[in-house]
C-alpha cells in the first residue's frame, strides 16, 4: 500500500504498478490523487539560477547567497513539505532572525490556532466515520476539495456505531454560498447564504438552539435543523475557505455557537485544509511559538497580520518559498510584487512562483520519491515511504543544505 500527498486526507491505502517508470494501474486514488501521481513524470523542476540550468550544487549556492544577503528575509510555504523540513525551516528563520509564514495565514489559519489553543474541540477521521451522526460543510466543499472525504469519512462509510451508514445513520448538511457538488448530496440539508452571511446564520442558529424564533425568511427549515443538531449523538463541522474568508478573523461567534452545541450534545471542529501538510506546518510553528503563522524571529518572537505575506512583500527583500505557489494564488497586485523580489524557489515541480524566481532548487516528490512524516488535516500523525527511485533529493536535505550555506 502506498500513500497519496495530494492533500491533507493522506489517504493510505493506494494501490499502483509502475510501468516503464510511468504510473500504471492503480486502485482507490480519487481524480485529484491521480493527478498527483501522474505529475511526477510532467513538468519537473530543474536547478536554475536566473533562468539558466546548473548544478545542484550551484543551485544550493546560490540561493545561500540570496538569503544570505536580505535584511528582511521571509520564509513561504510548506504545507507540501514533510515535517522533518518544517522544523528544519523554523531552524532557518530562528538562525536567520527572519518572518516565516505559510498559505493559513490568508486561509484557515485562525480556526487551526484556535483549535490548537483548545478553544473549539475536534476529533479524528476515525472518531467520525465510527460515531458520527451529523456532519455540517460549513463553506466547505469537500467533494471538489478532497473527493474521497465522504466516502472515507464523514458520510457514506459503515461505521462501529454507524454500521448503516448514510441510509440511515448520517445527515449531510451544507452551508455554503451555492449548490456545490457537495449541496447536492445533502439535498434538503443545504443551506444557502449570502456571501459574508456566515455571521447572520450563526446567530439565527443560536436563538434557534436557545429556544427562540429565528428571524430568518423560513423558520420552519431553521427550526428543523435546531431540532436535528439537538437530537445528535455526534455532530462534526468541517469548516472550508468560505467560512473562514467571511468570518474575517473574528471567530468568537463561531466559538460560542459550537459551546452551544456542546451544552446540548457532543460537537467537534476539523478543517478541511488544502495542501498535504499544512496541519504539520501549523502544528510545528505552533509548538515553537504558540502561532500556526505570520511568526517573526527577528528580536525575539513576534507575530501580527504584519508579518503575513500579504503585508510583508511590502518590506521583505529576498523570499524563499518552498513546496507552495503563491503567485497562482495572490490577488495580481500582490503577484506582481513577489516577482520583482529576488526569490528563492523549492519545488518538485514548475510553477508560476518557480518562472517568477531567480534561483530554483528541485526536490522530490514526498510520499512517492522520498519517504518522510505528516500531520493529516484531523491532526493524525501518519508515516510513509518512498515507492520509486529518484534522483531528486528529499526537501529536508535541500533545506538542511541551504542553511548550512548561509
């Protein structure tokens, strides 16, 4: 069995037959994890320095001699890095006295730190697809996002106490600004919003657990849903990008309308994070600093919206990103303004952010060239191997390289 790193599931129990060096047969990957192993023979980065192909050596020297010599360093990335080369890059950003941060920063970064602080509970994939009577995707589509979350997970599966699965044991209830394909499988248990009415929802929600009339165009189907969540044995809100884009860093209604539910019955909080291990990037820094992201080592440890990307590129002169890619992601503004600083890029493949970079380094393709560690989005800690030979070197060497050359 083999794992797949195409995002945060982990999903271990892949089934493949490498012919010719291609991928050849292969059993439960989902269409995104496919896609995951197809690309290791597409599009592979190579060692650059402005844009003309050296050695691996050089390429390590080089970027050494970027970061060596900025004043205001920032470290971008690693949610597709395994856990060895997320402590390593803390290592970096502590030795160098620089900003770290990652993708969470401008996505689910605040209910990930909330979660760690133990201000909302959660629980394991294992806890839910065994006990789970109730699961909300909360501006969360998870059957575009992560294709096998239902039917690993959190609806369709047989389950220790859930032995008659989505028949009869489970209900699907979606939150969300349109009919995405996960609304369709919830049928009547979508819910639609107006964008940036998560905050509206949660407060007709509150009166309507309190015992209230909500004061919303169809009580009935609010009242309903009270009803529901009040009845469960065991409810899970997975939360998404919607979610987290509306609430606008302020989470306390959320967290007091899931206290609420858990005067009631049992409730628990998973994001549905989008790169492999963004968790584990979460969790390492968080360890270090008590922040998942925006973290600056310069005099002590300090940490504000300040030092997010979004803010920093304003200040920053040189940035190394390693196994993600903003500049497919920034607002263009902000795209444009990443281009013109001199850039270190560490990938396994080519990206808009690696095109836009002075000085590239190429690493292998975690979980399936090189073996390493991860946190899945639950927060469970999962292991893998490598299952081909590869030339490239695993991230957590080229990190260690780097550092050692500056």
């Amino acid at each position: 069995m083999a794992f797949c790193t195409g995002c945060s599931l982990l999903c271990d129990d892949i089934e493949v037959d490498f012919e010719g060096g291609k991928i050849g047969r292969t059993m439960n990957l989902c269409r995104k994890g496919r896609g995951h192993y197809d690309s290791l023979c597409v599009d592979r980065l190579a060692p650059t320095v402005d844009g003309s192909e050296v050695g691996i050596d050089d390429a390590v020297s080089k970027a050494a001699e970027v970061l060596a010599g900025a004043e205001n360093l920032l470290l971008f990335g690693w949610g597709n890095s395994t856990l060895a080369a997320q402590k390593v890059g803390v290592e970096m950003a502590k030795k160098l006295g620089c900003v770290i941060d990652d993708p969470s920063s401008y996505s689910q970064g605040l209910i990930t730190e909330t979660i760690l602080k133990g201000e909302l509970p959660t629980c394991t994939f294992d806890d839910v697809r065994n006990f789970a009577d109730v699961s909300i995707y909360w501006g969360d589509d998870p059957s575009s996002s992560h294709p096998r979350h239902l039917s690993r997970f959190s609806y369709f599966p047989r389950g220790e106490k859930r032995q008659r699965g989505y028949e009869e044991d489970r209900e699907a209830i979606v939150i969300d600004v349109r009919k995405s394909p996960t609304a369709e499988i919830a049928a009547d248990g979508f819910f639609k919003i107006p964008p940036g009415g998560d905050g509206d929802f949660m407060g007709a929600l509150m009166a309507t657990l309190g015992g209230k009339i909500p004061k919303v165009e169809d009580k009935k189907k609010m009242l309903n849903l009270g009803t529901k969540l009040r009845k469960s044995k065991f409810g899970v809100i997975f939360t998404g990008l919607g979610l987290a884009h509306s609430v606008k860093g302020e989470l306390d209604e959320f967290v007091s309308l899931v206290g609420k539910l858990n005067e009631l019955t049992r409730f628990s909080v998973i994001p549905s994070l989008g790169d492999y291990n963004t968790r584990g990037f979460n969790q390492t820094l968080f360890d270090e600093t008590g922040h998942v992201d925006r973290v600056s080592f310069k005099d002590g440890v300090n940490h504000g919206p300040e030092f997010g990307i979004a803010k920093y590129l304003d200040a920053c002169d040189a940035v190394m990103v390693v196994g993600s890619d903003p500049a497919a992601v920034l607002p263009a503004s902000l795209a444009r303004k990443l281009a013109k600083i001199p850039m270190v890029a560490v990938n396994s493949h080519r990206t808009f952010t690696t095109d836009a970079a002075k000085v590239t380094v190429p690493i292998a393709v975690a979980g399936l060239e090189a073996g390493g560690s991860a946190l899945r989005t639950d927060g469970v800690k999962v292991e893998f191997d490598a299952v081909v030979k590869s030339d490239y070197l695993p991230d957590v060497e080229v990190i260690e390289r780097i550092m050692e050359a500056v």
